[in-house]
C-alpha cells in the first residue's frame, strides 16, 4: 500500500526511468490516473512493455541469480546479479551472456535453467530458422557465463 505521496514519487520515477531506460520499450498511464482522476485506491496506474524477459532463475550457493531468457524480444541472454541486486561483471561481458543460437535467422529464446552442482549451468529454450520453422536446444554454460563448446 502506498500513501498519495509515495505513490505519486514512484510515478515520477518510473516515468523517469522508462524515458530514459533502453530496456523498456512503451510505458502508458492506465486506469483512472488517464482521466485525470485518481482514485483513493493506493495502487500505481502505469504499464511498461519490458523489451527482456526472464524466464528462468537459479541461485548459486554464494546468493548470485542468474537470470535466463530473452532480450529484445528475440535473442537469448543469461545475466548473473549479486547478492545485492548489481550485474556481476565477473560473469560473461559485464554480467550478461548473450548467445545465438539461431544464427540470427530468426530468433531464440532461453525458457528453462538448472544450475549443476559442478557450478555451470544448462539451459534449455528454442530457436527459429525462417526456412524450416522452430527447433529446441539445450546448453550447458560454464560457471563463467562462457558457453560450454564440450557440451553435445
């Protein structure tokens, strides 16, 4: 529950981050707050579409969350966040692993994530190819963020 004050701070800060964030791609001002007539209801009236989509998590013994699943709508991406909440720049390129598995022909997409016990990570999602349709795969990632080239 918010006051009007913390409702209305938080507002303001996500209208200042979704002009100024790459990672969101449209943002409106929804429900009584479009009419210019807010209602008593303690609730944040605002939608994002969010450009990177995370569909699966696991967390490593140390408290670090790697995240898996899309970005930009169509491309695979892995990001590993510390315990408290920053990219972990020791995980891939400045916390965030971006492989292509579709070789660019048409999209792919991490859906599912296991973290072993070894400390690398297998991933399993589906790609596209515009000539012959989708396909899924499975990935294992070293506990770096590097793709595991051993892994068949």
């Amino acid at each position: 529950m918010y006051t009007p004050e913390q409702r209305g701070q938080l507002r303001s800060d996500l209208l200042d981050y979704a002009a100024n964030g790459r990672r969101i791609s449209g943002g409106a001002v929804t429900g009584s707050a479009a009419a210019d007539r807010e209602d008593k209801w303690p609730d944040i009236d605002l939608a994002f579409g969010i450009a990177d989509v995370a569909q699966a998590v696991a967390i490593d013994p140390n408290g670090n969350i790697v995240l898996a699943g899309t970005a930009g709508g169509n491309y695979s991406v892995l990001a590993r966040l510390t315990p408290t909440g920053t990219l972990d720049a020791t995980f891939g390129t400045a916390g965030i692993v971006t492989p292509d598995f579709s070789q660019s022909t048409g999209g792919d997409a991490l859906r599912a994530l296991l973290r072993m016990d070894d400390g690398r990570y297998v991933g399993c999602g589906r790609f596209n190819t515009t000539a012959t349709g989708t396909y899924f795969f499975a990935a294992r990632f070293n506990s770096n963020g590097s793709l595991d080239t051993s892994f068949n």
